[in-house]
C-alpha cells in the first residue's frame, strides 16, 4: 500500500528547508535605490506598469539599505561616489546581492578615465551584470530572473 492510498486527495508537498526559504528570497527580493546615471530611467521603466517587476515581489525600490537585499547599480560610479555605495553595501542585511546595470557599471562603458571606476565589481561583489548601453527593461528583468535562478541554487553554509 503506498502513500497515495493512505493520504488519499490531501495533496501533501514534500521539500526541503534551502528550497522553501530560496523560494521566499527570490519572491520577495527588495530592491535599493541606485541610479547615478541614463540608467536608472531604464530601471523606472521596468518598475512602471508596462514592465511591472512587482510580479516578481518587488513592490517599490527602497531607499533604505536596511530595508534592501538587492542592489542594483544603474549608471557610472565616480571614484567619489565609490565609498558611499561601499557603505550603503554594508549596512544592507545578510544574504544580499547586487546587480551591475548598465556598461558604465559592468566596465567603465565609454568613460575611460581615471574619475570613473572601471566596473562596480572593483568596490562591491556582483552577483549579475545587465549589459548595455542603456540596457532595457527587458534586459534588466532578465538580469532579476537569472538572479532568481542562482538564488534557488544556493545552498545552506555553516558558519562555525
């Protein structure tokens, strides 16, 4: 006799603990507020209703890094404007991930100089990088879907 006959059309869901709570962390991603350039008008545009990334439980950008868990760097990052986003990085709770938006953000685009940082990676770590030129909001949603994939990936470590 299996398990079927014995629970009859109770409809029972076996998991694990990292699917469930990976399946909460990518459903309710909330990203921060980043736009330093052309840009971020591509990332107003995914959050708008043509686009709407509150289908995938980002209801609002936040502009408080203690409220975020995705950063999403949407522009060129000045070497003055590097320790301020380092800053806003750390005082984001743990996990969190960033997304490089944009060339300027992936590489330093067209801007080869020494005010600009030749990609964000130099000052926080990037989990996924949008490329374009600006990129679109199609582009930018296909950047969150393929963080949404990694995430559903990631396994539980012990920290001893």
């Amino acid at each position: 006799m299996g398990i079927e006959q014995k629970l009859g059309n109770m409809g029972v869901v076996t998991t694990t603990l990292e699917q469930a709570v990976n399946w909460a962390r990518t459903n309710a991603m909330w990203p921060m507020l980043f736009g330093l350039a052309c840009c971020a008008i591509e990332m107003m545009a995914a959050q708008a209703s043509h686009y709407d990334m509150s289908r995938f439980g980002m209801e609002l950008m936040r502009a408080s890094p203690r409220q975020s868990d995705l950063m999403i760097v949407a522009g060129r990052v000045t070497r003055k404007m590097a320790p301020v986003l380092r800053r806003l990085y750390d005082q984001m709770p743990e996990p969190k991930w960033v997304i490089a938006m944009g060339d300027c953000a992936s590489c330093g685009g067209v801007f080869n100089n020494y005010a600009i940082v030749q990609g964000v990676d130099e000052v926080v770590p990037v989990d996924v990088y949008v490329a374009g030129c600006p990129p679109r909001p199609e582009a930018l949603i296909h950047g969150i879907i393929t963080l949404h994939e990694k995430v559903r990936g990631e396994k539980f470590i012990s920290k001893a």
